[in-house]
C-alpha cells in the first residue's frame, strides 16, 4: 500500500515552514503596535462568555460520550453493521409411502425496522403516511406500535406475511428508497392436502408472547407449530436458524454481505398414514354425509398390531393454509361460527354415545367374570320388563347365545349380562366401568395429537354428584348397550376393537412412525406401546371375534361378506355395527367397527356418521368399500 505519508512529506514540510515564517513575524512585531493593545478596554465579560461556553462544551461531551455513549455507539453500529435471521426450512411430512403432505414454498414479508426510519418526527410521518397510502395501514396505528417497541429497536416489525410475489414486487418498488420499511423473503409452510389432512397435520403460525416466555430459545420473528403434528413435534421439524451479517446505508438498505451461517433444515417425519387411503376414506365419507343430509362424521384405520394410524379423517375439515401465513380475523370467525364446527378433530374429541359397538367389550366382561360362558343362552321376546318400566329391544331374537348376541345386536342380552334378568345374574355398573376404562375408555389414549377427549363412563358417584340422582337398574342397562350418559370418542372405540384383533394388547396408537435427518439418517423410531395386556382370556377373546365374524357373516354387516382380494378369496372381516340414539328428536349415529382378514388382522376401522341413522346403512357400505379398497389396490 502507497504510504501516504511519503506521497504528502513535501506538503506538510511546506505547511512548517509556513507556521515558522508566521511566528517569526510575531515576535518582530513593532512595540507601539503592543502599547496600542493594552490600550483597549477589557474584556472580562467575553472571557466569562467564553468559559461557560466551554464549560457547556465539556458537559455536553461528557453527556454524549459518558452517560448516552453506548446508546449512541449502539445506534451508530446499527447503521452500519446488522445481523439478519435466516429462518430454517421446517422438516417435510411424509406419508409411509414417501409422499410429501407439505412443503416449504418461498413467501415475501414487508417488515418495519425502527431504528432505520428517520430521526426527524416529520420525516417519520411521512413514512407512515406513505404505508398508509400504498399498504392501506393506519397512520396512528404504526406510529404507535413503533413507539412502543423503541425507536432504536433493531428488531423488525412485521406490518404484511405471506405476500404473493406481485404484491411483494409493488411493495419493493414503492418503498425502494424507504428509510426503514423492507421486503423480505422467507420459507414458508404449504399443505397439498388441505380439508382431508387438516385435523393431522394441524398448522403453523408466528410465535406469541406467552410461548416466547416458555421457549427463551426462540426468537420474536419465530414461526412453530400451533396444532397438530405440527404442534406435537415442532422440536424436531423447526430446524436451526442461520444468520447474515451485512453492512447497511443509513436507509437501513443492504450494501454488501460481510458473513453467513447457513440455517440447518428441520428433521423430516414419516407417518404411519396412507395417502390413498385417507384419501378413499374422505371421499366416501364425503359421499354418505351428502346422502344422509347430515354434516359431519369420522374415519380412523390403524393397523392392529403396531397401533399405527393408517388414516384419520374428520369431516368438515378446514384449509391449514389459511393459518400458515396468519389468518385474517374474518377468516377465522366464520370457522369459529361455522355451525359444523370444522376446528373440532371429531376422530380424537368428539364424544358420542357408542350404541352396540360397545357389546363386544361387555361380551368380553361377562365372560371375564363368568357371568355368562360360550353356552348360556336367553330367550328374548324383544323386551325386558322391570315393574312399570319397559326396556325395548329393535326385534325379538329367540334363543341367544353371546355369539348370536354380537352378530345381531341382540338388546336383551346384553341387558342381562350388565344390569341382570332371568338366570343372569349380571356384571353391575361398578363392574362394567371397570372393564370399559381396561379398554380404554373414560382416559384419552395418548395419541400423538394435541387435541383428545376423556370420553366418559358414569357410575353411581357421578351421577349423584352431576345430577343429584341415585344410580337405578335402568341406567345399568342403557350403559350395556351404549346408551345413556356413557360416550366415548371415535379412536378409543377404534382401539378397544383393536384389541381383540391383536389377541388382547390395549395399544397407544401413533400417527408418526420416524423421525429421519434431512441426510436421511434416523433420528428416533416409534415403537408399539403397549398400554396393558392379557387383561382378557385369549379364549374369550377368540369367544368374541366369532361373534364378530357372524356379524359379516349373518348379522347386521353382510354386504362386507361379498368382499374378496386380488386373489378372488373372501377377506374374512369380522366387526360390529352400532344405532346410537342422541339428543330428543330420535335422532341416531351410524356406527361400524372391524378388523380383517380374520386370523392375521392387519387393518381396523372404526366409521362414525353423526345422525347418519342405522350403522348398517350408513355405516356399512363405507366400510364395506374401504376392505375392498385395502385388500385390493
């Protein structure tokens, strides 16, 4: 480098000699010129002057440089060097068949930093009212905000997300030479799937002050997951954010990058789930809500032996990316309003009365119990009479065994194995919780999922405490057939079932099956949960699944009978449908539960449509075409 001092040396001998010849000139200075000088008045008024002055000087420097130093320094750094987040792309969700349910899309944010809009007052207004001329943002507003948060604040003020690239491109041109407004890009979370994978996938959204308390290691500019599998494992699909350091012009615009630290992309997770199954599943059910004039119902398949959730599908779904880039308040009050409820997961938090899919398990307790074997046998006249009281079944069924019970959902018989008639002696409600909470019911399941209900199974206790009655014969019976207070959810109705296909094993179900680096490398695997076992005798298990398979094969489901494989042989399903009256207008569910093929089950169903009417209408041909659908694509 060209040594400046060299390249000047002649100049500043120059400038010496210069002060040398000046200073020479003053000290030959003529004496009367001196004299004439002690001659003029004094000056003790200036030199008081100009010690306050300098005084006031030196304050005002000890203020700048003291007291206000490092807030000047901090500003002056801000003006010259600043670090920028890179948000991390969060990880993908795949189905079990490597299909991506969502993925990273790139989206513009026009954001406001503080500590670059001009110093002057007025000046700043202009920008706000410029904002509000081209972003139709209040003038007030903003002002506000950015007094709030500090006019030295470094930290961005996000005033539009989620912009399309056109409205970006505008928005880039206008405020081009902006002192402090910015557009910037960022990664940004799209679901191909929208309605069907609502429920699953849930959504993700800025984060908020509370959670920003509960999460000191994230940032303000944060986006997590809100709900969902989104929600449920954020720690592992959010990734770790990467860094610029740039150097600015005094508008706050980027002139040169200086450093980067690449962010590190989220840790994708593959799911147990299968696209073309929840897809088939959504349509149909689609379907027979349309034909029933209802709104709502449920799917849930999981494979029995791993607790894995094949598909979940809860209808009226929503669209997740309403959510994504920040729902308008319009937007989600017309979902809050929505009379269907959409934001309900039905398969996880809808609680219904379960009507006759319940009998299988109150088969099993009877049994357990020795309250009934494989051979006792009633005879059913199509009622039970208790004094005054009747307690109808749907028909008169003869002679009933357990099996025969299952497969026609024989009312009366199940009256006598939880209430007692006849030579029945009868489980009573104590008993009969008990043996519904060893199936699961009354305790959420643990499902990897934010959003799960109770469900609840009365007893005595309750009903004094919530109704202030005592606990009568009557109520034991309509609790034995799914009815009165009882109500369970979908999935613990679907993993009860489960259980007997498995030969006994209360599985906690789970919808994400691994955990893999974006390199491809396995993070965590989630294994089978057993939540109990061998509650049930293996040979009342077997005493039930026959029941089961009578249902297909002559009870209330025999169209599922017609269903064969690609090899052209029965599939071998066994399940239960189930009536559930609701509310006061004899309005009922339409229920089926099942499992297939008989011995080596690898699929369970659970098929709910709300006021759907008879399971073996509504519910049946569903299930019916998702065999065929499984045993067959």
């Amino acid at each position: 480098m060209e040594n400046i001092f060299e390249k000047y040396s002649d100049d500043i001998g120059t400038v010496k000699s210069d002060f040398s010849e000046y200073e020479h000139i003053v000290e030959t200075e003529p004496k009367d010129v001196l004299e004439e000088k002690n001659e003029r008045p004094s000056f003790n008024i200036i030199y008081l002057a100009l010690i306050a002055g300098g005084l006031f000087l030196i304050m005002k420097l000890l203020n700048l440089q003291v007291v206000s130093g490092s807030q000047y320094q901090y500003l002056a750094e801000g003006n010259r060097i600043r670090e920028r987040l890179i948000e991390a792309p969060r990880g993908i969700i795949y189905d079990r068949n490597n299909i991506a349910l969502v993925s990273n899309v790139g989206t513009y944010r026009l954001q406001l930093v503080p500590a670059d809009l001009p110093r002057q007052k007025d000046e700043r207004i202009k920008v706000y009212e410029l904002l509000k001329t081209v972003a139709n943002y209040d003038t007030s507003s903003i002002s506000q905000a950015v007094e709030k948060q500090g006019l030295y604040s470094l930290e961005p003020m996000i005033l539009k997300d989620n912009l399309e690239k056109d409205e970006a491109l505008n928005y880039k041109v206008k405020f081009a030479s902006v002192s402090g407004i910015q557009v910037v890009s960022l990664p940004n979370r799209k679901y191909n799937f929208m309605d069907s994978l609502s429920h699953i996938l849930g959504y993700t959204g800025k984060i908020s002050e509370d959670e920003l308390k509960n999460h000191p290691d994230y940032n303000i500019s944060d986006r997590i997951g809100k709900s969902g599998l989104e929600f449920v494992y954020d720690n592992y699909l959010r990734g770790n954010n990467g860094q610029d350091q740039f150097e600015v012009d005094s508008k706050g615009q980027i002139q040169r990058i200086l450093a980067t630290k690449d962010p590190v992309e989220g840790n994708n997770l593959i799911l147990n789930l299968d696209l073309g199954l929840q897809e088939k599943a959504t349509g149909l059910l689609a379907d027979m809500i349309n034909k029933k004039q209802t709104s709502s119902g449920v799917i849930i398949a999981v494979d029995p032996q791993s607790g894995g959730i094949l598909a979940m599908v809860s209808l009226p779904g929503y669209d997740d990316n309403l959510f994504s880039g920040g729902i308008n308040k319009k937007d989600y009050q017309n979902l809050l309003d929505d009379p269907s409820k959409p934001l309900i997961n039905r398969a996880t938090s809808g609680q219904y009365p379960s009507g006759s899919t319940i009998k299988p398990m109150m088969a099993a307790a009877g049994l357990e119990e020795g309250i009934i074997n494989e051979s006792t046998t009633i005879n059913d006249s199509g009622q039970i009479a208790v004094g005054d009281y009747v307690f109808p079944d749907w028909k008169a069924h003869g002679k009933v065994d357990v099996k025969k019970a299952i497969a026609e959902s024989c009312d009366v018989f199940f009256y006598a194995v939880g209430g007692g008639w006849d030579k029945i002696k009868g489980l009573g409600v104590n008993k009969i919780k008990n043996y519904m909470e060893l199936f699961g019911f009354g305790k959420k399941t643990g499902i990897d999922l934010d959003s799960e209900q109770d469900g609840l199974v009365p007893d005595a206790t309750w009903k004094k405490k919530v109704k202030n009655e005592p606990w009568y014969v009557g109520d034991t019976y309509h609790m034995s057939i799914g009815q009165g207070d009882i109500s369970v959810t979908p999935l613990q109705l679907l993993m009860a079932t489960s259980s007997f296909a498995n030969g006994g094993e209360l599985l906690k179900p789970h919808i994400a099956s691994k955990i893999m680096s974006e390199d491809g490398k396995e993070i965590k695997n989630i294994e089978k949960e057993v939540i109990r076992k061998d509650f049930i005798n293996s040979k009342n298990i077997e005493i039930v699944k026959e029941g089961m398979r009578q249902t297909i094969i002559s009870g209330s489901a025999r169209s599922i009978n017609e269903v064969v494989n690609k090899d052209g042989k029965n599939i071998e399903a066994s399940g239960k449908t189930g009536t559930a009256q609701f509310g006061t207008e004899d309005k009922t569910h339409a229920w089926f539960t099942g499992f297939a093929p008989y011995d080596s089950p690898n699929i369970s169903f659970v098929i709910l449509v709300e006021g759907g009417g008879e399971g073996s209408d509504a519910a049946v041909p569903i299930a019916k075409e998702l065999f065929n659908y499984w045993f067959n694509r």
